[in-house]
C-alpha cells in the first residue's frame, strides 16, 4: 500500500513540475510547447508608430507615414520626411490625374492632350508648393540597440486646398481658363478622393 502512494506521490510531483517547466519556458523565451510536446514559436506583437488608421487618406485628408534611419537625428528625420512626401506625392498626383482623365472624358474631344499636360503641370506646381512644409501629423524618434537613429513620420494635406490651389492656378491662365469647368473638375476630384478610402 504504501508503494503505491509513493507511485502515486511521484506522479503528481513529475506532472506539476512539467507544467512548471512549461510556464518557465514561456515566460523565459518566446517558445512554448503545444500538445504533442513540440516547440512552437510565439507570435510577438509589432507596434509601428505614426501608423494605423489615424495616419491613412480619407475623403478630406491626404495622409502618408513614412521612417527613415541614420547615423544622426537629423539624418532619420529627413530620409523619414522625404519619404513621406514621395509618398504623398504620389497619392495626390494619382487623384488628380483619375480626376482629369474623368473630366476630359466628360467633356468630350474638345480637350487636347496638351490640356492635360498643363492640368498635370499646374498640379505639380500645387503640389510641390505644399509639400515645402507640410503639417507633420505625427513624428517619432528612436535610437536603435546599434546606436542609429530611426524616425517614423506622418504628414497630410487637405484635399480642399489642393483643389483649391489648382482652381486658382487655373483662373490665372486666360488660355486654359477660357472654356474649363471649375465646379465638374472639382466634382471629380471629390469623387476620386471619396474611391481613395474604399
């Protein structure tokens, strides 16, 4: 009787220190083992800042995130605020180009193709004006365990001030202004911004 109390005794020892065994692994590594006993890795989380929903384009904003790493501050941050503008850049140019190639479909052959080069030129100029010091949504800036730099940046623009730019720079030209529709190029644009999010 007693031989099999101690049997018994061992057992509940063995198996509370496998579990003990367990819960040290996990909680040393990032392994655990599932049921068959085999080792599995975990997953760990990845926070990215200056990202998320907050930082991405809706109808009213142009938004872009962007890092950048260096062996100083100063260089993260301008590879992480050229990128960001590259970014931007690109998203707001595409817009304008669905919205022009819309509104020349719209209005017919009346347009030609050096129109929209103007169109595209002038958005450019826009663009380009903006960017120059664009409103810095978020910036972040870490040290890496190697000793580099790394920041992460997010910037915007409102749509209504690029349109708003390009409208005006388009009321400046006699020659383009002379038959253009202020109100369907606009609309078009809105309606392009409003596909961004969807």
């Amino acid at each position: 009787m007693l031989k099999n109390e101690l049997i018994y005794l061992l057992l509940i020892i063995f198996l509370s220190g496998c579990e003990s065994i367990k819960s040290l692994t996990e909680s040393i590594g990032f392994k655990s083992l599932n049921k068959k006993n085999e080792v599995v890795e975990k997953d760990i989380e990845i926070s990215k800042p200056c990202n998320g929903p907050g930082f991405m384009t809706n109808n009213e904003y142009f938004r872009a995130s962007a890092f950048g790493e260096g062996e100083d501050l100063r260089q993260a941050q301008d590879k992480a605020m050229a990128e960001a503008n590259d970014r931007l850049a690109a998203a707001i140019y595409h817009t304008i180009e669905s919205a022009s190639d819309k509104y020349a479909a719209s209005a017919g052959s009346n347009l030609s193709e050096d129109f929209k080069k103007r169109i595209g030129s002038i958005a450019h100029d826009v663009v380009d004006q903006k960017l120059n010091n664009p409103p810095i949504l978020c910036q972040k800036h870490l040290k890496t365990e190697k000793g580099k730099y790394r920041t992460y940046a997010a910037i915007e623009l409102t749509g209504n001030e690029i349109i708003e730019g390009i409208l005006q720079q388009i009321s400046n030209d006699d020659k383009l202004n002379k038959d253009f529709q202020h109100d369907k190029f606009k609309e078009n644009f809105e309606r392009e911004m409003k596909k961004i999010i969807q």
